[in-house]
C-alpha cells in the first residue's frame, strides 16, 4: 500500500494482567499481542510501521526485533502525548498514517485495508474505525451530528447520557499525515493531565476538516486485550475463526472445540482433523490426509497427500511423503520420510543427542516394525523392512531387513516351581 506509513502506540503499562510480562508480550495463541497487531498492519500492506514504546522498550524490541521503527515516548501521558513523539518521525512525509492501538490482536488486515483506502478515496482528514457494543464500557463514544462524526469522548470525560452511546471509537484512525502533524501540537490537557488524541477529531471538524467513519462489521475485531480472563476469551475467538476458515475451504474438523489450528497453516481439501489435535504454526498439510485424534504435529512439519497421522503421535520439521502413514504412538521428529511407508506403533526417531539435532532419512515403501528406535543420523533406503524393536544406529541399503535386538532364548523349565 503506496504512501501509508504504520504507527503502534505501545507505550502504556498496566498491571491488570498481573503477569511479569505487560499485555503486549503476553502470548495470544502461539504470538505475542504486540506482533500479532505489527503482522495485521503489514499483511494488509503497509511496510513502514513504526512502534511507540516506552518503560517497555527493551521487551518490545526483543519480540519484534528490526522488523519496525521504534519511537520511544519517555512519559506516557496519553495517545495524544504518544503521536507526538512521532511527530519528527512523520515531518515531511506525505500519504497517510494508519495509527493503532497496541492492544487489538484480533484486528483483520482486510478491515485495515478497507480503512485505508476509504480514507483515501473519500480524501478525509481522518478516518476512524468504529463498532456498535452493547456493554461499552471502557470504551471512548462517538459523538455525531446529523449523522457525521463530531467529536470523541473518552469514558473518563463522558456525561450520564454519552456514557450511553453504544457507538465506540477502537482504537485505529487513519490520518492524512499533513493535517496531523498539523494540528497535534495544539493538543491541550485533559482535566486528569492527559493528551488525547481522540481530541484531535474535534478540532478538525471545527475547523471545517472532512472527518469519516467505518463501522467494522465482526465486533470480536474491536476486544481489547487487558486482563487473563480476556486473553483466553480472545484465544477462544481466534480458534473458532482459523477453523472455521479451514472449514470453510473444505477441511472436515470433527470437533471444532478441540482442534487448535495456529496461524498460516496450509490444509488441503477433504482432509479430517479429529479430536483433541493441534497443528502449529507453518505447517503445510495435504489433500485428503488423516489427522488425529491425540495428534501433535508442530512447525516445520509438511505432508503430502494422502498421509495418516493417528492418535497421541508428534511429529516436528518432519516431511512426509504421499501415503504414508505413523498410525500412533510415535515420534518423529527431524526427519524426512518417503512414499508409501508404515511407521509402527512406539517408533522413534532418537534426533537430539543431548548437544545436537540429528537427521533420519527414510525411502519409499518401507515397513518400520513397532517400538523402533532411529538413532540419527541414519539413512534407511527403499523397499526396507526393519524389525519390531530393533535399535538402528547404521544407515540401512534399499531392500534389505534390518534387525538390530539380542536374538531371544528360552530356557526350559527355569520358572518352573518359583
């Protein structure tokens, strides 16, 4: 997106997380609250996004690293107070400036975009996301006139009779960078010592600026993030839309409510995902596959067509090839398994050797016997059969039989009268 910059306000601290971290570190479904909003911004096409942080620099900067700009805000006396220390940062840059909330993990790239480019098509000064709650406590209310946007009052300040406005502002505008660089020095004061930005839509529609709105459609969009019991609710809401976006392109998840899906996962259509599974991150799964139930299948992993993972088995940066099946109880991690090849019950793939993570490799159309152990390194080739609870520790050649156990012997009558 040409000419729009990202600006985060993530200075503020509070502690009703009660948590060592603050809110925007806390994990949100595998991500921390404050990158979960930065990629929101980015994937709806915005490049430079520049982060305001404050007594929690150091802890912002270790999650996002050199991904973005950061702007420190030494006091935090408010939004207003926060845009401007950006000011020097936005001084002779033209387009647009998307400012957002640090606290809105759930926010869509689309209804950033279609911020933005309202914004820029209707030539507003400003734009403001809005969205209708019915207990909107906490939240500023929009004030309008004639149906246009007027005014912002944020609760502190807010009469009995705005307090029942059920129209909220959100927490992410999008400004012609001019007009707000423009008019943020002539912020004044609240009556409790803050700045707010809020107060800057006012004094561009007395001066006859051109303020607009757009009600966001999903008001789960809109939840801040502030407490525990809020992060899981948010948590539950992220799952419930990343399954039911895989659901809706074609993947048969049997119980929705214990399956957790992370974020950009790839699924192909007419694979089942059972009960009780969870899928991280980056995972790439293909077509008519078998998930589940039990099953832990974590990043790095991408599997073919056709492949079966069955109950209580991990798999890590493993990739599967087209057919094969681990039916349960397994673990393979670090590997690199071919066509058409039976991984047996209790395998495992022994990859980490206290130091070190360590590779198996396995062919096409193998059978691996129950309860083996993969030492790696080790290279099993083609068309191989490996006894059940054999220890490998040698790579295997293409068509051979791999036994590796003490060979068993009976002793007759040993038991006999103990």
């Amino acid at each position: 997106m040409e000419n729009v910059i990202g600006l985060v306000m993530a200075a503020g601290v509070d502690n009703r997380m009660k948590s060592k971290k603050s809110k925007l570190a806390q994990e949100l479904y595998g991500k921390p609250v404050i990158k979960r909003v930065v990629d929101s911004i980015k994937k709806a096409g915005i490049s430079e996004v520049a982060v305001i942080v404050g007594e929690n620099k150091s802890e912002i900067e270790e999650i996002l690293k050199d991904e973005v700009t950061y702007l420190y805000q030494e006091k935090c006396l408010g939004t207003g107070h926060a845009i401007m220390q950006a000011s020097s940062y936005l001084e002779g840059k033209k387009g647009r400036v998307l400012i957002a909330n640090g606290n809105i993990p759930l926010i869509k790239p689309e209804t950033i975009q279609t911020l933005v480019e309202k914004s820029q098509k209707e030539e507003e000064a400003a734009t403001i996301l809005t969205g209708i709650l019915t207990k909107p406590s906490g939240y500023g209310r929009i004030i309008r006139t004639d149906s246009k946007i007027t005014e912002i009052i944020e609760e502190k300040e807010a009469t009995e009779a705005q307090k029942r406005i059920l129209e909220v502002n959100v927490g992410l505008y999008c400004f012609e960078i001019e007009k707000i660089t423009n008019i943020i020095g002539k912020l004044q004061k609240s009556s409790i010592g803050l700045y707010y930005l809020t107060d800057v839509i006012k004094m561009m529609t007395t001066v006859g600026e051109k303020v607009g709105g757009l009600l966001v459609e999903d008001e789960t969009e809109i939840l801040s993030l502030n407490t525990k019991v809020q992060l899981e609710m948010l948590t539950r809401i992220l799952r419930i839309r990343i399954n039911t976006m895989h659901m809706n392109n074609g993947v048969t998840i049997e119980d929705m409510n214990t399956t957790y899906i992370y974020d950009d996962v790839e699924i192909g259509i007419d694979t089942v995902i059972h009960p009780n599974t969870t899928i991280k991150s980056g995972v790439v799964i293909g077509e008519d596959c078998n998930i589940g139930p039990n099953a832990y299948i974590r990043e790095g992993c991408k599997l073919a067509n056709k492949v079966k993972v069955g109950s209580f088995v991990e798999i890590k940066k493993a990739i599967i090839g087209e057919g094969s099946k681990v039916p349960h109880l397994s673990y393979m991690g670090d590997c690199e398994i071919g066509k058409k090849c039976n991984i047996g019950c209790g395998t495992i793939t022994c990859n980490y050797d206290g130091k070190n993570k360590h590779k198996t490799k396995i062919g096409d159309n193998c059978f691996i016997g129950s309860n083996v152990n993969i030492v790696a390194p080790v290279t099993i080739g083609d068309h191989v059969l490996v006894a059940a609870g054999s220890t490998i520790t040698k790579d295997v050649p293409s068509e051979a039989l791999a036994v590796a156990r003490e060979r068993q012997t009976n002793k007759e009558g040993w038991n006999k009268g103990k």
